[in-house]
C-alpha cells in the first residue's frame, strides 16, 4: 500500500518515518517544490520519497494530512477524491470545546473517506508507539478498518470509536487528548464501555 | 569551547508561605538571580519572552539590561525573543543596545513562539504564523550584516539602504526550534546557530535534527555554526529533594498547557521517566543532572547547553539554590565528563 504523508512540519516527518519503518512505500509532500524538503526527509524520515503533493496523492492509497490547520483552507481537495484521507490535524489555537473539525474536513473533502486519528498525540510521543491507544472514527467503515490497520502496523492499538461525529471524542480539550492510555484505559475514559 | 547558560521564563516564585510574589518582585528578584549566575561561573543567562500572569517577563531586555550594569563577563540575552510578533528592526535595535552596555555581551535567540500569548496582544494573526517568521528572520539577517538594509516582504513596510542604528559589533544570533524540520532549515540558510529547545522524551530524539543542519549548512555553503541545547531542569543536594520540589509545579503546569498543546498529563510514572536517563529534564543532584547534559551534548553534538530553570511556584531561595548548584558544581562537572 501506498501512503502520501502532506506536511512536512512537526508531525509529517515523524509519520512518515514510521510508516516506512513498517514497510509502506511513503512519499511525503509540502506545499511546494520537493526540492525544498528533501534534506528534511533525507534526515528526518529515510526512505520516504519528497514529490509534489499532486503527484504523491495521485499514487497513493491513503493520504495523511499533516498541515496545519490554517493551511487547510488553501488545500485543493480535487486530488483527494476517492482516497483514504487521514485527518491528524487539530483546530489552532484549540477551542474550549470539540468543534467536529474532521466533519468539517470530510465536507470540503467531499469524495474523500476522512478518517479521524493521529490527532491526538504529541508528535514527539509518535516516536515511541509502544502499543499506545489511538482512537479512529470515520463515516465509511471500510476505510476505518483500512486506517485502523495502517496505524497499528505503525505500533498503536486502534480504538474503533464511531463516525466523524464520535469522534470528537479525540479533539483538544476532549477526555482522550495527549494521554498516554492502553486500549481498556481509553475506553474508560472516553466512555466507550 | 563548551559554554553554560540558564534560562529562564521568569515564573511567578512564591514566597516562604507559598503565596506567589508580585510581579515587580520577580522582576527584581530575576535581577540578583542573573547576578548570582555570573558569580558562579555560569556563561549565558537567558530571559524567554512571555505575557501571562504567571510568566510576566514580557521586557526581557530591560531586565538584561539591569543585570549587564551588575556583571562583567556573562554573555546576556533573549531565550527566546517571540520574533514573529516583533520588529525585527526594533528587536536588532534593542540587543544592539544590549550589546552596547554590556560590553559585547548580547546574544539573542529568535523564535516562531510555542507559546502564542504575544499574537492577539500585537495584533498580529496566526493564520500568518510562518510566513511572519520567515520574512522576519530574513530581515533579522540582513540587518545583522550590519550595513544599509534594503528589504521587502508582506509582513512590514520596506526598507531601502536603511541605515538601522546603533551600530555595534556583531552578537550570537541563534534561532530556537522546538520540533520543527523548516525552521532548522531556515536556521542554516540564514546563517543562525541552532538551539534546540528539548522539553520531552529522549534528547537524542533530536540527533537528526542536528544532522540536518549540519549538512544544511554545508548545502548552503556555510562555515560549521554552534548546536545548542536548552532544556529545563531543577539541581538541589540530592535527587530526591530536587525531584520532590520540582514535581508538583510541573505537574500542575504542564497539565495546564497540555490542554492546548497536546501534552500528556503528567503521571509519577511518567515523571519518574523525564527525570531519568532518557528523558528530558534535567532533575537531579549535581552529579546526576551532569552526567545527562554530558550525555546529551555528545549525543547532539552541541557546544552549548542551556539549563531552564524556575517554574511557577518555586521559591526564588530554591531557584538560587539551583543556580550556585548548577555553576559551581554541575558545570565543572560537565567539563571534566566532555575532557
């Protein structure tokens, strides 16, 4: 399977070198000429491939988005039609509470699976899975289980916790936000049992 | 040359009973602790910018000024200055100023600003948070050349052969990365040297960040600049009493912040995780707090290591404590591990 990991901040580097660490073929991609990221993905995440967003999402099968927020607006959401799009951004500065920004996210991507993950870890405790809960919600339940797989070869443990709508759950300010917490820990803590 | 600095955010101390000082206390007390790490052989003394209730050191120059009139030798500067919601012009005006009653002590270290208080105080927008930092780093470096500028961007009006003043020798001008890939990047384009702002898991999480710049530096055709580290950390007598009086302000802290930066609250397990060998902070007994900042600058290949000290809550006699601890004990310790 393909992944197409866009940004190439904080998060998009760390991911990136997961998921080739876990055998995907991964390109990564930024807002602009490849160039400009290559020695970023060359140190950062060996292996993955720095392309031009447009070409790295017309190949692959699923699609991380790693902007930040404010970006967002600004992205075509043309190329994405079809794909499996990850959606490990967050609102900032974070509202008080949940606002459903992947519903948001899945509106604009209309043709797009959005599924919500990723979101809710520091992306310096990415690093270090170690088996970690990460919640995945999403409207299409196929491309749930197939984000689902992705991340727990990448060493979490998903939590299936609903459609876009549930999670919310996984938002700042939401009960599951930046914990470290095993599969039945957040469970209990967002309220799933 | 290895050099030490302490930086610190100037928290709010309190006082014997535990309740929190005024800020113009702390303000003064900032002073003599400044003054106190000179006398302890210490090289840099750091202010980070910030404007909240329990972080008021929103001047920081001003205060680094007042400590430059009561020191001779050690180097004085911003840990860091939010220069994406500053003038860079006014930003180089000021530490030139610095630089001019210190004697060539200035230093400054530029950052985007993980915390983001300064951006709704200055009006500015963080839909524009890159792009500020980039067009004003861009500038910051011109206007180091120390020549007539002439610049333009989007971010503030131009400038043509302006001639921006005081004019005064060159000062270290390093730019603070919290975790991001560009502003390393950046760092190396513009000629900055890189300070690592390492605040979680294991320091040598950053090593390819140091690999990065190092060879971005050689891509864009520059002599090989200092690496820094700047981490924060509590020294006491022994492991227990600094691990004990460190604990429940940076509990109650980063339990604050993390609920809009995605940190994880803190558990004593994960504490008792930080303040070991694979963990950021730098919590412990002389020795201990020692041999990690050695570790760390091997691992990171850094020159400079930048201990943050103080968190909101501390009592200032504990903060001095920390800093006779740090320049008298800790740093010649380091220095003997790195021989």
């Amino acid at each position: 399977m393909r992944i197409a990991v866009l940004g190439a901040g904080h998060v998009g580097p760390v991911i990136a070198r997961l998921a080739v660490a876990a055998g995907y073929d991964v390109s990564i991609a930024a807002s602009g000429d490849p160039q400009d990221i290559a020695l970023i993905a060359e140190f950062l995440a060996p292996g993955a491939e720095p392309r031009w967003a447009a070409d790295a999402v017309g190949d692959a099968d699923l699609v991380v988005l790693a902007i930040p927020w404010h970006r967002f607006t600004s992205l075509d959401p043309g190329p994405l039609a079809g794909k499996v799009v990850v959606d490990a951004m967050n609102e900032w500065p974070p509202a008080d509470s949940p606002t459903g920004t992947s519903e948001h996210v899945a509106e604009k991507l209309s043709g797009a699976q959005v599924v919500k993950t990723l979101n809710h870890i520091a992306y310096h405790e990415m690093e270090e899975p170690r088996g970690r809960a990460l919640g995945v919600a999403g409207d299409d339940p196929a491309a749930v289980g197939v984000v689902a797989t992705f991340i727990e070869r990448l060493g979490f443990d998903a939590v299936r916790v609903g459609d876009l709508a549930a999670g919310r759950l996984l938002e700042p300010a939401g009960p599951v936000f930046g914990l470290a917490l095993t599969r039945s820990e957040f469970e209990q803590a967002g309220g799933l049992l | 040359m290895i050099t030490f600095g302490l930086d610190t955010f100037g928290d709010v101390t309190n006082d014997r009973d535990g309740h929190p000082l005024s800020h113009a206390q702390t303000i003064r007390n900032l002073v003599e602790e400044g003054v106190l790490a000179e006398q302890v052989g210490v090289d840099f003394f750091g202010i980070g910018e910030h404007h909240t209730p329990d972080m008021p050191l929103s001047a920081a120059d001003v205060v680094l000024a007042a400590i430059a009139a009561r020191t001779s030798r050690i180097h004085l500067g911003s840990a860091v200055t939010v220069l994406s919601s500053d003038d860079p012009v006014r930003v180089f005006q000021r530490y030139s100023t610095l630089n001019a009653v210190s004697d060539g002590r200035a230093e400054v270290i530029l950052g985007r600003g993980s915390s983001i208080d300064s951006f709704p105080l200055f009006g500015y927008d963080l839909a524009d948070y890159e792009d500020l930092f980039e067009e004003k780093t861009n500038l910051f470096a011109e206007l180091l050349k120390g020549g007539p500028v002439t610049w333009q961007g989007k971010t503030r009006s131009s400038l043509h052969e302006q001639d921006v003043v005081p004019h005064t020798e060159p000062f270290p001008a390093w730019i603070g990365v919290g975790g991001s890939p560009q502003s390393v990047v950046r760092a190396a384009a513009y000629g900055f040297s890189l300070m690592l702002a390492i605040i979680g898991g294991h320091p040598s999480r950053f090593a390819p960040f140091s690999k990065l710049y190092l060879q971005a530096l050689q891509r864009f055709g520059r002599d090989p600049l200092p690496i820094g580290v700047h981490s924060p950390g509590h020294v006491a007598a022994t492991d227990e009493q600094a691990r004990e009086e460190f604990w429940p302000h940076y509990r109650e802290l980063i339990t604050r912040l993390g609920k809009t930066r995605g940190f994880a609250v803190p558990t004593e397990e994960s504490y008792a995780h930080e303040v070991g060998p694979h963990g950021a902070l730098f919590v412990g007994s002389p020795e201990t707090v020692a041999q990690k900042i050695a570790a760390t600058l091997r691992v990171l290949q850094a020159s400079r290591f930048d201990l943050k000290y103080g968190m909101g809550g501390l009592s200032h006699s504990s903060l001095m404590t920390t800093i006779e601890l740090y320049g008298t004990q800790v740093v010649p310790r380091v220095r003997e591990l790195m021989d």
